[in-house]
C-alpha cells in the first residue's frame, strides 16, 4: 500500500508491530537513514528475498527507498512471501521532510 509522508510516519509511530525497512544499497544507507530503519538492498536479488523470509510475518513493514519505486516492488514481495502489511512511503527518502540520522553514530 502506498502512503504519503505523513500518513506513513505517522501510522509507523503508532505501531507496536512497526519495522522500519530501507531497501537502498549499502551506500545510499550510508548517507543518511530514517531512524530505527533496518537495511535490506533489494538489489540483492534473491539474497534479498532470503533475508525477507527470516522476517517476521506478524509484524508490520514501513517500507523505503530513494524516490519510492524499489521499496514499491519490496512491498510486492513482502506481499507474495505471506506479509500482510507492507507499506510504501510515497517519493522515498529523497522528498522525506522528517528526521533522518547517521546510521554509523
């Protein structure tokens, strides 16, 4: 499910089930996150679809990536793989106004 910004964060700071997923590449991660994201690069292939399964199910995932496009098909295959709710954050972290920290501090 796609989500503007607000919404997503919003919803994401409510949720006791939240996991904050950021499919960008090592790199991109490096520049800067949305705090508590974990990172899992899509462009792993089926690496990618390897780490997604040791996820839990039951929890809920606020899902991005640079501009909204990878973390759309992320959510595509959380969807296949028996996720319920996966939900894409609209235009990525690159038109994201809400907090972003150093994930190396």
């Amino acid at each position: 499910m796609n989500l503007q910004e607000k919404e997503w964060w919003d919803k994401a700071q409510a949720d006791e089930n939240a996991v904050i997923l950021d499919v960008r590449t090592m790199d991109e991660w490096n520049r800067g996150i949305i705090p508590g994201a974990i990172n899992i690069d899509i462009y792993k292939g089926q690496g990618f679809i390897y780490e997604v399964e040791q996820l839990d199910t039951d929890k809920n995932y606020y899902v991005y990536c640079a501009a909204g496009a990878r973390s759309g098909q992320a959510c595509s295959v959380l969807n296949q793989l028996g996720f319920k709710n996966a939900y894409n954050l609209m235009g990525g972290i690159s038109q994201w106004s809400g907090p972003v920290v150093n994930p190396n501090e």
